[in-house]
C-alpha cells in the first residue's frame, strides 16, 4: 500500500502508539529512549508546532515535527522553521531505510529555511544523514562549572561509565583528593561579585528593548522580543527564573536531577538563554552593564547562591563563549549540533558560525533540562 505524509489527526493516535512500540521493541544503542514520537496531536509543548506522519495504510511508520519561526539574520527579519523529531521505522526496519531521506525532502518542500537543532552528537543518523546532503553544520560548545566537587564526582553519569571509572572517582570524592585538585585548577572558584541585577517576574517591554538594541549586532539568531519569550518561557511556569541586568538578560533553570542519564541525582543550574548588546567588533566588555560578561556574572552567581552543584550552558556567539571562560566555566565534550538547510546556509552566507547566537533556548526551549 503506498506511503502518504499527512497531518497528524486524532484518529492516527493509536497507530503512533503502536509505532512507538515497534521503535522501543527493535531499538538498541544510547538513542533508544529518544526515539519515541508524541501520541497526541498536541502534545503541549509549544504553541505553532505542526506534526507530520508518514501512513502506510492504518499504521504509522514515521513523523516529524515543524515549527516555524521568525530569524534575525544580520538584522533582517526572515521565517524559518524548525525540523524536530524525525523518526522512521527504518532504524529498526530496513523495509523503511529510506523513509527518512523522504521525510526530511517533505519538509524542504513546505519550508526550505529549515534548521535541526541538538540531534544528540555526530555519530547519530541525523547528522550524519543530513551532512550527506550538505547541510551546513557545526557544534554549539558546551560549558560547565564544578560548584560542589563531591556530588559532582559521585554523580557525573556521563564519564562514569565503567567500573574502573566509578572506583576512581569515588575515591576521589571520598578522600577529598577530586575537591582540591579542582580547587588549584580553578574550576569551583566563586564568581566575581556581579553589578546592578534583579529577577523579573516576565519578559515585558524591556525585553523588547533588549533586542531591539543588539538583534542587528548578531550574524544569525531568533526572534527574541518580549512575545516571543513570553511564549518560550511563560510566566506560570515557576522553573523559568530571568535574571535581569541594566541591558541584559539570561533565562535560568534550577532543577534537581533525579536518575538522569549524565547528571544523576545532581542539582543542576542552566544558562539556557540569554542576550546583549555586544561590545565593540563583538568582543565582551566585561566592565559595561548588560555587556555579555555581565550578564553571565550575574546568571552564575545567582545559581550560585541557590546552591546548585552544577552549572552547565551551551553557547555558539565567540562573545558569549568568552564571557563563560571569564566566569571560570571549562568546556567539555558536546553532543548539541546545529544545521542549516541549503537554503537556509545560502541566506546566512559567508557569516562564520561564531557568529550566530545559538544556545538551548532555541528550537523547542530547554524541555529536557
């Protein structure tokens, strides 16, 4: 029977669930637990997503998300959308091998400018699929800063991954050896103290200011006025803390993790989002209020004072990996990539990738931090 790609409707919910079940079924590897498509037409994630499903009679054997949205690029205003979740049966069916080239080749077909966010790291059969068909990619580095060495070596799930590992670090924690080394490296140094700060209770027309002053500073980034923050980040939802600077801003997450697959039962701060003016020629002015540097003094030493173990952020803008350096973050392995379709890379041109303000705001927000 032939394959359609149609929106996905109430009544294709049993079929997406059986869907699921095949992937959970026949799937093996680290992706496993991320290859399940949501069983309700909304699933209440964000406003504006469309859903797709690739219908093979009653069954589903595959499905992708769009959502569409508004880019800065180099200060002109230009829809884009976001291609999230593409799932097909041929990861564990290789009848289905190529419905996955098809379903990305259906969203070009509704939307050129796409971008794919996250993906989980090269080795995953996105990217590697999508740099086969000359996607521009590059990886959004990713930052991290030790606050409490102790539940961070008894905790870090990620580089704990096997038994030699584990005894090493426990010893570590345990003899206090892991607290002084990272102490002489200067990696759970305090922060500096910030300047002029406080926490908003929404983004409202100050944030709108923001990016007025500093969208056309940005070689590419998404529309962050007030209606679109407020839309990413409501103000019912008690996880979303802003910090507010005298020109700046950044969006933070305080969550305690509970078994998660690389931070374990850690609390973990995130910088999820954040924006400026840039200094001169896009350097950090770490001395000008709302500058970058600013800002992630300030969005550090608040999760600092909450008590969080951990504070980790993902930046791609040179200036905002700058600022992070100078707040004593270290990078460390990342897994969170970005691509731009064809003609998405077309319309950016020749503007370096450090140029582009990218970090886990982006996309569909920090859902799973």
């Amino acid at each position: 029977m032939a394959l359609a790609i149609v929106p996905y409707l109430p009544g294709h919910a049993g079929a997406v669930k059986r869907f699921n079940q095949r992937l959970a079924v026949g799937s093996k590897g680290p992706a496993a637990e991320d290859w399940q498509f949501p069983e309700k037409p909304d699933p209440g994630w964000m406003p504006g997503m469309q859903l797709w499903l690739a219908v093979e009679g009653h069954e589903v054997r595959g499905g992708y998300i769009l959502r569409r949205q508004v880019f800065s690029v180099a200060g002109e205003t230009h829809t884009v959308a976001h291609y999230r979740l593409p799932l097909s049966e041929g990861l564990v069916n290789r009848a289905y091998a190529t419905l996955a080239i098809r379903l990305v080749r259906d969203a070009l077909e509704r939307e050129p400018r796409l971008y794919a966010l996250g993906m989980g790291g090269w080795d995953r059969p996105l990217p590697q699929m999508l740099k086969r068909m000359n996607w521009r990619m590059a990886a959004v580095p990713f930052y991290f800063k030790v606050l409490h060495a102790y539940r961070f070596l008894r905790h870090i799930r990620a580089v704990r991954s096997s038994l030699p590992r584990r005894v090493a670090f426990d010893a570590a924690a345990f003899s206090g050896i892991g607290w002084l080394a990272m102490k002489l490296a200067g990696v759970t140094r305090p922060t500096a103290a910030a300047g002029p700060m406080d926490i908003a209770a929404r983004f409202t027309g100050w944030a709108d200011a923001v990016w007025e002053g500093c969208r056309e500073q940005y070689g590419m980034a998404a529309w962050r006025d007030a209606t679109t923050l407020e839309q990413l980040y409501p103000a019912d939802n008690p996880r979303f803390l802003r910090v507010r600077t005298a020109g700046g801003w950044a969006l933070l997450l305080d969550t305690q993790m509970h078994g998660h697959k690389q931070f374990g039962h850690m609390r973990v701060g995130t910088i999820a989002d954040c924006l400026a003016p840039l200094g001169p020629e896009g350097t950090p002015e770490s001395g000008a209020e709302g500058a970058p540097a600013a800002v992630i003094r300030a969005a550090t030493r608040t999760l600092e004072d909450r008590g969080v173990d951990l504070i980790v952020s993902n930046q791609l803008h040179h200036t905002w990996c700058g600022a992070l350096e100078e707040a004593g973050f270290r990078q460390g392995p990342t897994n969170f990539l970005i691509a731009l379709s064809p003609a998405l890379a077309a319309l950016v041109g020749a503007r370096a990738d450090r140029e582009w303000h990218i970090n886990r705001g982006d996309g569909d927000g920090p859902i799973h931090l």
